[in-house]
C-alpha cells in the first residue's frame, strides 16, 4: 500500500512532520512504513506560523532553511530582504542576519514553492 501524498506538504519526511518506522496504522488496519508526527503534515516555529500562499492558492512546505538552502531561490531571498524592509532594517542588518539562517537552529526560515509558477517563497522567525 502507498503512503499519502500531500499537495501542500510534498515531502513530510524530509521535513520531520514524519518519521519512517513500520507500524499497523490506527485507521485502515494496515501494515504502513511512515508514521506521522501530526494529524497535518505542518510545521511549528517559535512564533505563531503562516503557511505561504501565491497565485491565489497555498504554497507547498519544502521545509525549515538556512541560508544555503534559500540561497539558490532568489525570489525567497528578495522576500525576505522586503520583510526586513518593513521592520526598517538596514541592507546589512538584513544581509548579517540571512547569512546566520539555520535550518536547525535560530533564526530560521522557512521555504514554501508556489504550486501554480514555482516560485519560491520564504518567510523567517526566531526564537
């Protein structure tokens, strides 16, 4: 038997929203080889979250980021030099701060892909 797929959350088990671990599964009886962590693949942050959306439709989750893995996006990058903009950062405050991004770690951000074009998103938090 297949295990779910999720449009909004594509891949759970990269991002801990999962684990893989054989277990009967609690509803269908069956004999399954991921195990989730939550009723909805999500993710938790230190602030309250927000899940991403563009083209009018929610993005999909690829997962907590540092700066290497938003690095490659550009358009995740520019939004959040904007988000810092708005809180009146200056380019280097804002620079500094993306270059200490941590998947693991704080500060963090977090990538989304649009669904409909494939832009990148990203938004950020801290502890």
């Amino acid at each position: 038997m297949t295990e779910p797929v999720f449009r909004y959350h594509p891949d759970p088990l990269a991002t801990g929203s999962a684990v893989r671990v054989q277990h009967e599964c609690s509803v269908c009886g069956q004999l399954r080889q991921v195990r989730f962590t939550r009723r909805t693949p999500g993710f938790t942050g230190w602030q309250q979250e927000s899940w991403l959306y563009h083209c009018g439709d929610g993005a999909a989750f690829l997962g907590p980021a540092g700066y290497r893995d938003v690095e490659p996006h550009p358009d995740a990058l520019n939004m959040l030099r904007a988000s810092h903009r708005q809180l009146g950062w200056s380019s280097e405050e804002t620079d500094e701060f993306l270059h200490r991004l941590d998947r693991n770690g704080e500060p963090t951000a977090y990538l989304f892909q649009c669904l409909h074009c494939g832009t990148h998103l990203a938004s950020w938090d801290i502890g």
